[in-house]
C-alpha cells in the first residue's frame, strides 16, 4: 500500500484505464464544442466527401476524419507537421498560418471566419479550406478543447449535381447552382462572372438561401451541400 492508502493492484488498474479516461473527456469535450455550430461531431464526421479537422486552441489537430486523414495522409497540398496544418507550396502556407492565426487569436479575443485555396502543383485542382471559430473565445487553453473546425473541399472530386442540391434541400434552379458553386469554394465574383449575372443578384440568391435553410454562415451552407455528395441522383 502506498502513501495514499491505494494498493499496488489499485494503482496499475487506475493506470490501465487513464488511456481510456482520456478519450472519453477528448471525446466529450469535443462533443459538447461542436454542439455550438448546431450539429454533433458525429454528424460532422461522417459527412461524406467532406474533409473535416478539430483544432484546438493552439492550433494543433484534435481529430480529422477519413477524408481529411486522406487529403493529409497524400500531403500533395495540405499535410500535418508536427500536429499542426500546413500547406505544401510556401505561399498558400503563409495565407493559411495567417488565416488560423485569425481564427484562434487567443487571449479571449473573438475569432474570425476565413476561406482560402491551396494549390497542388502541376496546375491540378487543389483544396478549398473553410476555417471557423468554434465556442466563444475565452480564454481557454486547456488540452484537447476544439476551438476551430476547418472544412476542405478537394476540387479533383466529382461535383455535385445542383438538381439533387434543389430537390433535397429545397432550393431554386438557381439558389441550387449558386450553393453549389459556393460550395465549390467560388466567391461571388466568380460565381456572377460564370452565371453572367451581377454581384449583387448573387448575393441576393445567397440571402435567400441562408433564409431558406436557416442558416446564417457560408460554412453551414458548403457542409449542407457537400453532404449530399455521393448520394443518389435525381434523375430518374
């Protein structure tokens, strides 16, 4: 017995089940944090086709699911050093360290949301990468809290068919097509340039489906639409 009145046999089982422990507040922790955007993390991860990685305040990986685990694993565009996320061509690395350092600023000031493109080399279609704060920006160093939620979108996918967009989530013919394209990681420049419709008409299209879906942040809308992907078209 030791100093504490614990007995050997009790001290190695409470070391035993620590690992186990662990995980359940990592776990538990993240839970309770992505309920702030509305959904569970479970939801979040298995979104299908969506890559999706949990930050913690310092900026450092919490949990990512198959997708991201994938798009990471490659590293042709974005990879994991160390914990940490960073882009391949040194240029897209800096635009994403300055854009995480906007979404987690620290110290109990609110982060902001920001979206940014990562190239792969040879001219292929790189990552849309979508960054948001998550909770409400206290201060909060704790190990393992999720404090950001980064969505990647690899554009070498098959894109998805606005027509299913509209037919499942309500949508227009042409709320369909601009979800879609914001989905793809196009802004609204993009998107009027394409559509040959002004910048104000589309982002009077993109009001009225924020409205549509009650939804306010274009990182709602992307994951809504990139979760339909791989589901069944809706032709007949």
């Amino acid at each position: 017995v030791d100093g504490d009145g614990w007995s050997f046999a009790q001290t190695a089982f409470i070391r035993e089940l620590l690992p186990h422990l662990r995980q359940y507040v990592i776990v538990r922790q993240a839970l309770g944090a992505a309920r702030a955007l509305g959904a569970s993390l479970t939801e979040l991860l298995e979104t299908v086709g969506l890559g999706i990685v949990h930050l913690d305040r310092r900026g450092r990986i919490v949990t990512a699911n198959d997708r991201a685990r994938d798009i990471l694993r490659k590293g042709d565009a974005l990879f994991d050093r160390d914990g940490f996320l960073h882009a391949r061509l040194p240029a897209d690395d800096a635009s994403l360290q300055a854009t995480l350092a906007r979404t987690l600023p620290g110290w109990g000031a609110q982060g902001e949301s920001g979206s940014l493109a990562i190239r792969r080399p040879n001219h292929l279609p790189g990552l849309t990468v979508h960054i948001s704060p998550v909770g409400e920006g206290e201060i909060d160093f704790r190990p393992w809290r999720v404090a950001a939620l980064v969505l990647v979108i690899d554009r070498q996918q098959k894109g998805i068919d606005p027509g299913l967009v509209g037919a499942i989530l309500g949508l227009t013919p042409t709320e369909s097509e601009v979800a879609v394209l914001l989905a793809e990681g196009r802004t609204v420049r993009d998107i009027a340039a394409a559509t040959g419709r002004s910048e104000k008409t589309v982002r009077w299209h993109v009001q009225q489906i924020f409205e549509k879906r009650g939804i306010s942040r274009q990182t709602d809308l992307v994951r809504q639409v990139l979760s339909l992907d791989g589901a069944p078209d809706s032709g007949p």
